[in-house]
C-alpha cells in the first residue's frame, strides 16, 4: 500500500524530502526549462544510463518525475538494478510539486 501513499498521500516523499533526498526529472531539457521543481536535477531518460555513477555519487535517497510518471517506472528499475537502494516514484513532476 506504500505506492499508493506515494501517490495519493506523499508520506514516503516527504519523508525522503527530509532525508535529504534529490529530485531527478527525467524530461527532455526543453520540457523541464518549461517549468520545474526548483533545485531538481535535470537527467533526461535516455541519459540515466550514463549517469547512474553520478547518481550514485550524491549518496542521497532519490525522487523521480517526468511528464506522466511512465519514465519513472522505466528509470527507477534501471537504478534499482544498478544497486541505488532507495529511489521513489514521484509520477509527474506537476504532481510531485504539490507535494514538496
């Protein structure tokens, strides 16, 4: 039931909020210089890959958004996979601001 807290609720995101946790928003740079979750990180999701090291690096539980949450599913697998223990699915990034 923790997904649907996720969500509905954000309970897990606020707490990984104050954790400490980072933002990554997996939109294309022209989508997230539309409009975006201040200090998110911009990591498109044809670029995960290639970051998962740095991602690694900030030692931080992970939030993800995008458009509409279906890369979110796409990259937390990839990190999970790659040995990232705690990556969130935040859906949409519009979504996941009403919740931070």
């Amino acid at each position: 039931m923790s997904w649907l807290s996720d969500i509905f609720g954000g309970g897990r995101i606020k707490q990984a909020l104050r954790d400490g946790a980072v933002i990554i928003d997996l939109r294309t740079a022209y989508e997230y210089d539309q409009g975006h979750i201040p200090r998110s990180l911009n990591i498109p999701i044809d670029r995960i890959k290639a970051n998962i090291g740095r991602i690694r690096d900030l030692r931080k539980p992970v939030i993800l958004c995008c458009s509409q949450g279906n890369h979110c599913w796409e990259a937390g697998e990839i990190l999970r996979e790659a040995g990232i223990p705690k990556v969130i699915n935040g859906v949409s990034w519009q979504s996941l601001s009403r919740k931070v």
